[in-house]
C-alpha cells in the first residue's frame, strides 16, 4: 500500500482539535467534551479531500511544566505525531486569545522543521479578526488562518493549502486496491495491557502506557503489515461493567469499544495472567461472541508468572494449569485458542499474530453444500433427535454466511430443536474444520414439504 500524506493536528487543551479531527474525517471518532485532556492517545482516522485520501492524527492537549506523569506521556505523543506527520495543524483559540501555553507548542513546531498551518479556532467575530491575527502573527508560523471546527468555516481553504504543501503519493494498482486488510480489535478490562500490547506490536510508543486504569479513552486504528497481509489493530477503551461508568466521557469510550468489536474480524481478549480468568473477561468475550466475531485469548503478563527465556511458545506446567482453568471457567467457549506473552518483554507476540491470522481464516471459511449436507445427514443418522413426540428430520443445510459462519437448516418443525442438538451438530463440524476461535451460528426455519 502506497503511504497516504499525514496530516497532526497539535495544540495545547481544549482549543478544538477533536473537533476539527471529526470535521476532517466526517464522522465522530474523538471524544468530544468541554473537558481539558480528553484526547490522550493519538487517535487516527482517514479523510478523503477532492480524490485524495489523507490520514489525519488527533493528539492530546500539549501543557509544559506539568509534573503529572500522564502530562508527560501525551506531550511524548504529540511530539511522536509530529514526528511522523507530512503537515502540521497546529490549532489555536481566538476567544482566550495567544497564550503561554500557545507559544511553547510553537516553538517545539518550530524545531520539528515540519509544514505548519496555523488554524485559529473560533474566530466567528470579524470585528475582531485584525487584532486576534495580529496577536498569533506573532508566533512566526505564518498567516494565522481564521476557522471554525463546529461550522466547517475555511475547512476546504485548509485542506487546499494542506495539498500544496505534501507529496502526492502515486495511485495504488489493481492488486494492491484488493487486499482486505484483517481487522484485530484489542479489548479487555481496564489496566490489563492492551495499550502496552499495541506497543509491543508497533515497537513505538503508539498509546499511553499508565498504571492508572482506564487511559485509553478513544479507539485508536493502526495500520500494520504481517506477513504481506494488511491488517489493521484497533485499540480501545477498557470495558466496564455499566453501573461503574459514572461518567458521560467513560460511556462514550465504552460504547466506542463495542462498536470497536462489531467492525473488527477478530477479537484479543486480553486478560491479566497474574488475576486469572475473571468474569469480567467471560462477559467481554461474551460481547465478541454476540458480535459475531472470531476471538482469542491473550493471556498477558506472563512474565510475573515464568521468566520471559525466549521459551514463550513452549507448554509448560503452569501454562497447561492456566487452559484448564480458562476450559473450566468459560464453558461453551472451549474453540477459542490462547496464547501467552508478556507486552512489557514483547515476548509471544508474533505466536499471538500468527493465530490471529489463523482464526481469521476459520472466521471467513466456507464450507460447500454438498459437503455440509453430507456431514449434517451422518450426524443426524448417527444421533436421531425426538422432542415431543416428533422425531427431527433436516432437509437441507446451507451455509449462508461466513464472518461469522452461519449454518441454516430447513427441518420439519423448528420448534422442537433443542440448542443442545445444535451443539452436537455443532461439535461434528468442528470435529472436521476446526472453526477453532469463531462461532457459529445456526438458524432453523421450517422446510414447509408438502403433505404426501
């Protein structure tokens, strides 16, 4: 895939920059909310301007002189996005006029040597536009260029001048247009490594790494390649049970994640190898299952538990003690596969990609008509169901869907078929085709055969 330009936009807090983020990309992806350091992670999405695809990169509020940890982390980010961008947006407020704060995110623009545009949000008075452009001339960026992020004002201006200023990347051929990239979405209870995995995955620090629950707010959606398949990792908020979210930001971070999971193709259910498989895991592997997506278990952490020796993928004692738990604990999902690492040592992670890969396959398999017929008809020959006085009889089986596999059989009467029948016939196909990490759906319809 040819690389499309990268548009960062920059700015200390609450100037606007989600904002103008949604405004560019045309849909709400970054948190909006009249409170400083919402956005904390950069947060990607993709834009199109006149034909042209861009990337445009959401960063956390810069503040300097700041001691909070987390302060630090989000001005590494910016400083990050700065770094990988082709033009900078760097987002001012025409309302609390130039700050402090304002003049020293410019001037780390200023050693970054990148393209700036200087966007001064908010300047809807055009009484006032001579003396606010006046004041953030100063900054030695530019021509200070009045918008609105809200209305869309001088939005277009914005991207013209962003087009004259980055490399046109060349058109993408034919094969290159028709690799579906793999969608991975990292979800797990709050604090148990997800952010710490994407950076074990990227080998750069792509979101806040933090003790303190709860640090990733946004879905963040990273491109990769593994192994010449594009695919795409999608990090989000950790989930929660609803009564602990009090707060309209948590909700919002958490509805985001359960989107997260109805667009992705496979789930990493991480959990924390040192708690074990706690009921919170069951529930959000639960979520993915009634999304309909694949899924694994990714047992991070492992570290604390066995020195990371290079032996990741080698079963030990405690790890066969760890999948007996998993197999006693969470029943019914005894197809989902899973693999230990330690995100800290970025020990396990390709074994981790591969099997993602894996149950990505199982998740998109079909299997023929014929074929499906011939194993549901021995199935049924070897178990014959009676309920209720009728004995079961399947007419025909189909396979109707994949992502997820979705079985269809048309029987004599629905109503009698029990879901522990499904199971069987269930277990017969994964006998043969594994489907290990997806589940399967099943619907049962009547055949509606004629009386003879």
């Amino acid at each position: 895939m040819h690389r499309k330009p990268v548009i960062a936009i920059v700015g200390r807090p609450n100037v606007g920059k989600s904002t103008l983020f949604n405004r560019l990309i045309g849909r709400r992806v970054a948190i909006v909310e009249d409170t400083p350091g919402v956005t904390r992670d950069r947060l990607y999405g993709e834009g199109e301007w006149q034909g042209r695809p861009f990337v445009v990169v959401d960063t956390g509020g810069i503040l300097f002189g700041e001691e909070d940890p987390l302060i630090e982390q989000v001005r590494v980010q910016a400083q990050v996005a700065i770094h990988e961008a082709d033009c900078v947006l760097f987002l001012v407020d025409a309302r609390e006029g130039l700050t402090p704060a304002d003049e020293e995110v410019a001037e780390l623009l200023r050693k970054g040597g990148k393209p700036v545009l200087l966007l001064v949000n908010k300047a809807d008075n055009p009484d006032r536009w001579e003396y606010q452009r006046a004041e953030f001339f100063k900054l030695g960026l530019g021509e200070p260029i009045p918008i609105s992020s809200i209305h869309g004002h001088n939005i277009a201006d914005v991207l013209d001048q962003v087009f004259e200023l980055v490399p046109t990347p060349p058109a993408e051929s034919e094969e290159e247009e028709g690799l579906e990239p793999v969608r991975m979405a990292i979800v797990g209870r709050p604090n148990v490594g997800k952010s710490s995995l994407l950076n074990a995955v990227l080998g750069e620090p792509r979101a806040i790494v933090s003790e303190i629950a709860g640090t990733t707010r946004d879905t963040l959606d990273t491109e990769i390649t593994w192994k010449d398949q594009p695919v795409v990792l999608i990090d989000t908020a950790g989930l929660k049970r609803p009564g602990k979210v009090q707060r309209s930001l948590e909700y919002y971070a958490q509805m985001r994640a359960q989107r997260a999971l109805e667009r992705a193709d496979v789930a990493l259910v991480v959990i924390d190898g040192t708690e074990g498989l706690t009921h919170g895991d069951r529930r959000i592997a639960q979520y993915a299952v009634d999304a309909g997506r694949a899924l694994l278990w990714v047992v991070n952490k492992w570290d604390r538990k066995e020195p990371p020796d290079g032996q990741v993928d080698k079963m030990t004692p405690a790890k066969r003690d760890f999948l007996r738990m998993i197999e006693q604990q969470a029943r019914g999902l005894d197809y989902v596969p899973a693999v230990f690492i330690s995100a800290l040592h970025r020990t396990g992670i390709e074994k981790m990609l591969d099997t993602a890969m894996q149950v990505a396959d199982f998740h998109s398999m079909r299997i023929g008509t014929g074929e499906l017929n011939r194993l549901i008809h021995d199935a049924v020959y070897e178990r014959p169901y009676t309920r209720k006085g009728k004995t079961l009889k399947i007419y025909y089986a189909t396979m109707a869907e994949v992502r997820p596999p979705t079985v269809v059989l048309f029987v004599n009467d629905p109503e009698i078929v029990h879901f522990s029948y499904l199971r069987y016939l269930e277990n017969t196909l994964r006998k043969k085709y594994a489907y290990t990490g997806t589940p399967i759906r099943w619907v049962v319809r009547p055949a509606h055969q004629p009386k003879e």
